[in-house]
C-alpha cells in the first residue's frame, strides 16, 4: 500500500510500496510558539520534505507535576501555523472529540500506545479521512495490531500507518524484537519504527521516564535494514531541558548525520529487495 501525506502537488511524503525512507519527526510536545517553527524550520532544512510531529497535550504523563502542553485549542492554532508554511503535521489524539478539531491542522492523527485497543477513537480518526498513525501498543503483539488499523478501516479509511514502539521487557524497561516490523507489515499497511520512543525506560526516573539514547542509532539502524517505510524520531535541540521525553530525545545536530547513514541502508535494501519483499509495503 502507498499512503501519501501531503498533496502531490506539493512534494507529498510517501509511506510504502517501496519509497524512500520517509521521516516523521519533532518535539515531544508543543513547548511554545517559536520553538515548535523553529524545530519545523531546522528539521525541514536538514531532512527535506518530511512530518513535523508535536503533541498539544501529552495526557499519560507519569506524574500530576509533569508539563502537559498548551492544550487543544491553542496547541491546534500553533500547528495551523506550521501547516500554514508548507509543512505536513501529526499530533496525536486521546479522545473521540478531539479527532475532528485536530483534522482540521494535522495532516495525521496518531493513536498513542497507551489507546490502540480504544474503538471510539479508532473510529472517530478513521472518520476524519486523515491518515491514521497507530501506535502499537508495548503490550500488544505484531501478530494482533492488525485489528487496531481494520477498526479504522472499517470507516472507509484505509490510509493507516502502524508504528513499532517497542515491547514491555519486564518493569521499566523495553525491547525491540525486529521479527514485529515483518510481521506487522504482512497485514498490509506500511510500518514505521518509532526509533526514540523504543530506548525509553518508562518510569525508570522516579516521577518521570528515563532513556538510553545512546541506542537510537543502532535500533534504527536494524529496523531500516528489516525494510520499514518510515522512521519516527523525536528531537530536540537540548534534550535535557526538554519539557517531555527528553531522556530518550535526539539531539537536533545529530539528525543529519544520522539520516545520512539511515537512508544509504534504505537505498540498498530497497535496491535489492524482491517483490515478496515488498508486496505488502
């Protein structure tokens, strides 16, 4: 399958059948107006055409204490304005109401982890025809996030991209184990690796999650030779001073360097992949 975000007039970011390495990336979460366009700035300016992903609340926070976001109504405004400069938006959504409002900036609604099993909201995203982006869930296996996606598929909307997170690995800890991206990508949709979420140790600083960054590069480096579609990436240009996930978070100057590397893998393993390889892309 072949989702495109963005109109093909304007250079749309392809997901599937075969493209380049497409890159979903940005800050956890809506800091403020001038941080969220200078990250879509600096972003677009190293990666190319790509989606900026922000979040205007992160309702799964750890702690009551911890920083949410700006809210629906002004974080929606902000990313209107980002939309505005020509650049493809996601943002997720954690309640029914709140998926027609976010289709009105964001190109793409993406289901977090935490929700992937909730039909309401499954629902509610396929019926804005907007491309969905399901997270799948640490408790869920590559074999049964198919059913997420046919939830939104049943609304007449089949433009679903199934994002690998990670899997729980004990308490406060995950693991990647690579056999989900073939299998998840057999069920039809195209399969994106969540290269940041996936070194995340949830809980692990107390009132808040910890990281190891230091596996981003080598996790991703895997899941691009197992020929996924997309990379998801969160950045920031001071991750310890992020006010979401700045544990796991890539810095800003070392995006370029890296998608360098990511994408000469993707040249050759697309280069060489077989039809069967690529028949459900």
């Amino acid at each position: 399958m072949r989702i495109e975000v963005g109109a093909p007039e304007d250079e749309p970011v392809v997901f599937g059948e075969g493209a380049p390495l497409a890159v979903i990336a940005g800050p956890c979460v809506i800091e403020s107006e001038a941080h969220v366009h200078f990250l879509a700035r600096e972003i677009r300016r190293i990666a190319g055409p790509f989606v900026f992903k922000a979040s205007f609340d992160k309702a799964n926070r750890s702690s009551i204490a911890s920083y949410r976001g700006l809210g629906l109504k002004e974080g929606l405004r902000i990313l209107a304005g980002v939309k505005a400069a020509g650049v493809r938006i996601l943002t997720d959504i954690h309640e029914p109401s709140q998926a027609e409002p976010a289709a009105e900036a964001a190109d793409v609604l993406q289901i977090p982890a935490f929700l992937c099993r909730q039909t309401d909201l499954l629902l509610a995203a396929g019926r804005t025809g907007r491309v969905v982006n399901i997270k799948k869930g640490q408790f869920v296996s590559p074999h049964d996030i198919h059913l997420a996606a046919e939830k939104v598929a049943s609304t007449g909307n089949d433009k679903v991209l199934l994002t690998e997170r990670g899997a729980c690995f004990g308490y406060n800890n995950l693991v990647v184990d690579m056999r989900s991206l073939p299998i998840m990508r057999a069920a039809g949709w195209p399969v994106v690796f969540d290269a940041t979420h996936s070194v995340q140790l949830p809980g692990a600083g107390g009132a808040a999650s910890s990281g190891q960054p230091e596996f981003i590069e080598p996790l991703a480096r895997a899941a691009v030779a197992a020929g996924i579609d997309g990379l998801f990436v969160e950045v920031h240009e001071d991750p310890p001073h992020a006010l979401s996930d700045g544990a796991n978070a890539l810095p800003l100057d070392r995006l370029g360097e890296l998608l360098d590397r990511l994408r000469a893998i993707d040249r050759t393993v697309k280069a060489f992949a077989s039809p069967l390889t690529l028949r459900s892309s």
